[in-house]
C-alpha cells in the first residue's frame, strides 16, 4: 500500500478510489421520545374547544382531561381565569397551587407532583 498518495496514486483512483477517506459511521437508534406539556394559561382556551363538544362537570367544576389529550404535565406557565378539575399525569407544584387558587383541583395520576 505504498505509495498511494504519491506514484500509485493513478492506480488507487482507478482499482480503489474508496481507499482513503471516512466510509460512513453508525448512529446508535435513538427513541422518538415527546413529551407533550402544556401551561396553565391555555387551559381556558382548551376548555372553550371542549365546551363546544359538551364537556363533563363534577361536583360544579368543568373537567378537562389532559392525558385523554395526550399530555403528559401540566406546568405553571401563565395564570388560568376560570376554575377547572384538571386529570393529567404529572404537574409541577407551580400549576397545582394557581389551579387551587382559581378554585379549582388537580387530580394527578401518578404517584406525586413534581416540582
């Protein structure tokens, strides 16, 4: 293999032009993982797009079901105006405590809020 940078050259062009160079590389599988979030400020608009379906209520308050949704936590991002009975899986302690302070509750499916 001498020489192939130099007086070979012609020959390793011709018979082996792949011989120098990177040849591709392997990318491990990586899981497609989402995580669907959403904040305590769109849950009046959700509310309105579920009204219109005819949403359930127990106990007085309007419930919106977030992992019937798809989603996966509820953060505190905003603040929330109407009171709702909120299901989701997993929410900070942020949203939890502006959801009480509108009135409403927050019924987490997993084992306990997280901050």
């Amino acid at each position: 293999m001498a020489g192939l940078k130099r007086h070979k050259k012609s020959w390793m062009l011709k018979y082996d032009p792949e011989h120098f160079g990177r040849h591709g590389f392997y990318r491990h599988p990586v899981p497609d993982v989402v995580d669907r979030w959403i904040n305590v400020r769109d849950l009046d608009e959700l509310y309105k797009g579920q009204s219109s379906r005819g949403s359930p209520s127990e106990g007085g308050l309007p419930v919106i079901d977030l992992s019937a949704l798809g989603v996966e936590k509820l953060l505190g991002g905003g603040s929330v105006r109407g009171a709702y009975k909120v299901i989701v899986q997993r929410a900070t302690a942020s949203a939890v405590k502006k959801v009480k302070e509108a009135g409403g509750q927050v019924e987490i499916l997993s084992k306990a809020a997280e901050s």
